[in-house]
C-alpha cells in the first residue's frame, strides 16, 4: 500500500552555497549532514519550516506558491534527493520522481548505457531495463543514436531519453515538477499523451505546476506554500482562488 507521511519537516540551506549538483549533492548529504548544520549560521535560511501532511492510495495532491516558496525542496524532499534538516519523512511505495530528470546522466556513456544506469537510479532491474530496451529505444525516437556518448546529444535528444526512461514504468507514487515541454511538436504530443496515462495509473500524485490548470485537472487536494510554511490545504479551486487573491495583493510591507 502506497503512503507517504511528512511529520514537521525543515530544511535549512547556508546563502552562498557551492551547489555541487543533484546527484553529487544528494549523496553527500544522506552520508553526513554538512558541518555548518550544527551551528546557528546568519548566513542560513530555511527553505521549509514545520511542514505536515500525509497522503495515501487515491491523494493526488497539488502543490502552489510563488518561486521560492519551498515546493521544489518539498519534493526532494519526499524523493530523498535531500535529507530534512529536521523532522521525518516516511515514504511507503516506489516512488518515480519526474523532477531533474535525467540528471544522473554520465555523458561519457552511451544512451543505452545511461538507460541502464538511470533505470537503476529509478529502481528498475537490469533485467527489467534489458527487456523493455526495444521499447525505450522506440518511443524515444533515438534508434540511430542510443549507442553514442550521451555528450553529444542535442538537449531535446536528451530530455526524450530522460523522460521515457522515467515513464517506462508505472510507479506506486508519482513527483511531477510541471510537464514535459522538450522536443518537436509531434514528441510532445506523444509525450503528453503518455504522461496522462502515467498519472492516471499512479496510486499517489504529487504535481507542482505554475499552469493552474494542471492543478484544477490532476489535483484532489491542494496545498499553498509560503516562504516555506503551508500557508493553507484543501479543495484545489479554493486554495488557487486563495493564492490568486493573495498574490493580487502583493507581498506584505
């Protein structure tokens, strides 16, 4: 059974921070917290304070606020690409995190060893990989290329890789950071069409998107962040009227 439970959850980042990257960044904290976290550092801030909720099998929550507001670190938060400052995240289901995809990438391999390698990453078995290779080579419309170094790939070549790669198989729990919007028009379409299937197949939805609209049509539930705090949950219309009428009064002097 699909769960996710988020118990007063913060995470605190230091201004100016080298960032390193997802991948390397991800790794290095679940291995140790950063030094500086032990301190009190004025030159820290928090990009999520005291954030609660809980989901389970059906939940296809929305998540709105305006950039800066904490969602991104939310969902890395709940996909364990970053280790909560403080709080507790329990995650009960194989989650497929649509977010920086494909950013585990090494460009010195091939497409189809970096689909072996990203499989692994999203918890599909080689195996798995291996028998859905044809399948992953035709949708991404990459049959000529798939064996050269992903380094020269074009960015749209890439993301159609990334994104089949991540959509060959339906998960328990669904991370969407707004929709795919890479490569030519007739992949897009293609691409769409697919994730609609994907969403719909998915036991738990988490979907960030500044288009409203993807709110009002995926969402059972919506949650409005503010400087990193839930600001308000509940019925999607209600919380994007709620946010709309507060970003039409700007921010607080």
């Amino acid at each position: 059974m699909a769960h996710i439970s988020v118990d007063n959850v913060g995470v605190r980042f230091r201004k100016h921070a080298h960032r390193s990257g997802a991948l390397k960044e991800a790794v290095l904290r679940r291995l140790r917290p950063p030094s500086w976290l032990k301190e009190q550092p004025a030159n820290s801030f928090w990009g999520l304070k005291g954030v609660s909720f809980s989901l389970s099998e059906g939940d296809r929550l929305g998540i709105i606020g305006r950039n800066g507001a904490g969602k991104s670190t939310l969902l890395k938060v709940i996909s364990r690409i970053y280790r909560p400052t403080e709080g507790r995240v329990g995650v009960e289901g194989r989650i497929v995190p649509l977010i920086e995809i494909g950013a585990g990438f090494n460009p010195e391999l091939s497409g189809r060893e970096n689909a072996f390698l990203n499989g692994a990453i999203l918890g599909m078995p080689r195996k798995v990989i291996a028998e859905r290779m044809e399948s992953i080579i035709e949708f991404s419309e990459l049959k000529e290329f798939i064996d050269m170094p992903v380094k020269y790939y074009s960015t749209g070549m890439h993301l159609r890789l990334a994104f089949t790669l991540a959509t060959e198989i339906p998960p328990d729990i669904l991370i969407l950071d707004e929709l795919y919007a890479g490569g030519d028009a007739s992949f897009i379409a293609k691409a769409n069409e697919r994730l609609e299937r994907f969403v719909a197949g998915s036991r738990i939805l988490i979907i960030v998107a500044h288009n409203l609209e993807y709110i009002r049509r995926f969402a059972n539930r919506a949650m409005i962040l503010k400087q990193g705090e839930v600001a308000g949950v509940g019925a999607p219309q209600a919380m994007i009227e709620s946010y709309l009428s507060d970003s039409q009064q700007g921010p607080t002097p």
